[in-house]
C-alpha cells in the first residue's frame, strides 16, 4: 500500500486512510519544524487499482509560523529585515541554505550559509537586498531601507532611474529623472502627442538600459535517437517581454496595460503612447 512506503522528510511516519479503499492517507506531526519538507511515496506503492506504481514519486510543502517567501512569492519589500538599530539583517526564508547581500550601488557578497539573524551595519537611507536560495531556486529576493529605527525608506534595485524617450532627444534635451513612488516602483508624468520611442536607464549613462526584449521560439523535442521524435512536435515556447506579459495576462496575474522591460544588451526601444 501507499502508507508501507510513505517517508516524509526521509522517515517512516504514522499515517491513517482516510477513505475506504485507502485512496487518502493523512499524517499528523505536531512537531513540524518551519522549511521546506520532502514527501515521498516508493517504488511498488499500490494504486486503487491495484497497480503498482513503476516509479518513485516526491513532491514538497513549505511550513512557516508567519507569512514569508515560500507562502508569498510575490514578497518583495521586507519590514524589518534590517533590524536591531540598522546592526543586523533579521531573515524570514525558512527552508533556506543560502543567502547573499547587497547594498545598494555596491556588490554582492559570497553565498553564505542561511541563519536568521546576520551581523550587518546598514547605512541610514540605503536600501539592502537580500537574495536566498530556497530547494533549488534562487529567485526569492527581497529588500528594505530603513533611516533610522523607527522610519522606513523605499527599497530599489538601482539609486536612480531615467526615462528616455524620442521627446526628450534620449536625454540629451531632458534627463527624464524618475522619483521612487513606493518600493521598487518609480514614476514620472510626461505628455505625448505621438507615439514615442522609449528605454529605461538606471544611472545617467547608457551603462544599463532597459527595453523591450524580442520573442524567440523553443520547442523541446525528443532526442533524434528516440523514434517517437519523428511523430511527436510540442507547441513552441516563447521567451522575451512580450511572451512574459501575455503569460502573466492570460492567467489573471497582471492587467492589459502592465509589462517587463528586459536589462539585455540586445533589447531595443518599446513604444509609449499617448
């Protein structure tokens, strides 16, 4: 049956069917530790059918006593992660092993070894980012700023932002300096009687521009070796801003006016209109 090879985080547990034919089995642990955890269910386990399952399986849940990464991915400002009088960085990323930090403007330290609390002597103003690796993915970032214990500032990736646009001959006429609204998020009012060409700059150069990223197609395939390669054709995945937008728009997550602008090197202008 499913429970004779049920681990949970590598450990046989007590588990109970919770139907009839065994279909359902529940677990109860009242000493569940915050991170992530591993169940696995065996080679040989049974189906409801009968049938005994040919391959391992293994999936994840994450347990955490507050809201933090793993529960709100979307998590991107962090009250508090500076703390302790702007002496130590305060983390909430259970089922983290790795973390790095930055200041703004300067660079990322090594990967260190995830523990909750980090020496760390912010500089009043000055926003800090904290990347952690989390089960196989470091894409959960987050950042605060803090002036002095009890006064918040804005956290950014970049210390400035500029618009540069056809109107404004590229900023040549008008830097377009932009103001941060809120975290992460910068704004600037601008008319236009056309439509114009635009690309986000972070410093007053183009060391750093961001734009408008074309679609490039992927299809994954079978190998040529396999023979089910010459009948099977998967449908074709896009990478670039626009397939990004219309992937977040189609599942409800962003509106029709929202998209992603790309830092690559090859990203051309988008058009704003008016």
């Amino acid at each position: 049956s499913v429970m004779s090879t049920l681990r949970v985080d590598g450990h046989i547990v007590d588990a109970t069917c919770t139907s009839q034919d065994c279909v359902e089995v529940e677990v109860r642990m009242d000493d569940l530790a915050e991170g992530t955890h591993i169940v696995e269910v065996g080679l040989g386990a049974k189906a409801a059918d009968g049938a005994a399952m040919f391959a391992a399986t293994r999936s994840m849940f994450a347990a955490e006593q507050r809201p933090g990464l793993r529960s709100n991915p979307g998590l991107m400002d962090q009250p508090g992660l500076i703390c302790n009088y702007l002496t130590e960085l305060c983390h909430n990323a259970p089922g983290a092993t790795w973390m790095r930090i930055s200041e703004l403007g300067g660079e990322w330290t090594e990967w260190l070894p995830y523990e909750p609390v980090t020496p760390w002597q912010a500089t009043p103003g000055r926003g800090v980012l904290v990347q952690y690796y989390i089960e196989g993915s470091a894409s959960y970032i987050v950042g605060d700023c803090a002036i002095h214990r009890q006064e918040r500032c804005r956290a950014s990736w970049h210390g400035e932002m500029f618009l540069r646009t056809d109107t404004n001959k590229w900023g040549m006429l008008d830097e377009g300096r932009m103001k941060l609204v809120d975290h992460f998020t910068w704004g600037v009012n601008m008319s236009f009687d056309q439509f114009v060409r635009a690309k986000f700059a972070p410093y007053p150069n183009w060391t750093k521009s961001y734009g408008k990223q074309k679609a490039r197609e992927f299809r994954y395939q079978l190998p040529s070796f396999d023979p089910r390669s010459h009948h099977f054709m998967s449908d074709a995945f896009y990478d670039g801003t626009e397939a990004i937008r219309q992937h977040m728009v189609d599942r409800d997550l962003w509106e029709e006016d929202h998209s992603v602008a790309s830092g690559s090197e090859s990203a051309d202008a988008f058009w704003l209109s008016h």
